[in-house]
C-alpha cells in the first residue's frame, strides 16, 4: 500500500513556491501598491489584536458597572430608618 503524497497546491493548480513567485513579482512591479496594502494588513491585524487584548478588560469592566448598587435610600428605608436607631 503506497499512501499518494498530497499536492501542495491550492485551488487554482499553482503551488507554494509559484504564488510566492507570482506575489514577489507583483510586489517589485507595484511597491507602492505592495506597501499600501501591506499596511492595511497590519492595520486590519492590530485593530483584531487590540481588540481582543482589551476584551477582559471590557468584561470585566460590564460585570463591575451591572453589580453597581443604587446608593440613593428606597421607600423601606424611610419607613424603617429612623425607628430603628
């Protein structure tokens, strides 16, 4: 039984090594183009990161704010407060 070695290739039949060729062709032609749209990768990844690097933050930031009390006194409180003391 001989296992069949898996193309590297993706859905357009050109391999690993071809699309690294064909993107560092396009990027010499075009390096202006290249470097905008390199920094909107980034741009998109570090808005993705910060946002999930401030997600507990923010959690826990709802949990504090819905487990805050009403400070103000409540209608028992004027009818048992001052008898009580």
């Amino acid at each position: 039984m001989t296992r069949e070695r898996e193309r590297d290739d993706d859905f357009s039949g050109i391999g690993l090594g071809g699309m690294v060729l064909l993107l560092t062709v396009m990027a010499l032609r075009h390096p202006w183009q290249a470097l905008k749209e390199l920094l909107r990768l980034a741009d998109r990844l570090g808005r993705w990161a910060l946002g999930h690097a401030l997600a507990p933050a923010a959690l826990v930031v709802a949990i504090v704010l819905s487990r805050r009390r009403d400070r103000r006194p409540t209608f028992e409180d004027y009818l048992h407060g001052r008898d009580e003391d």
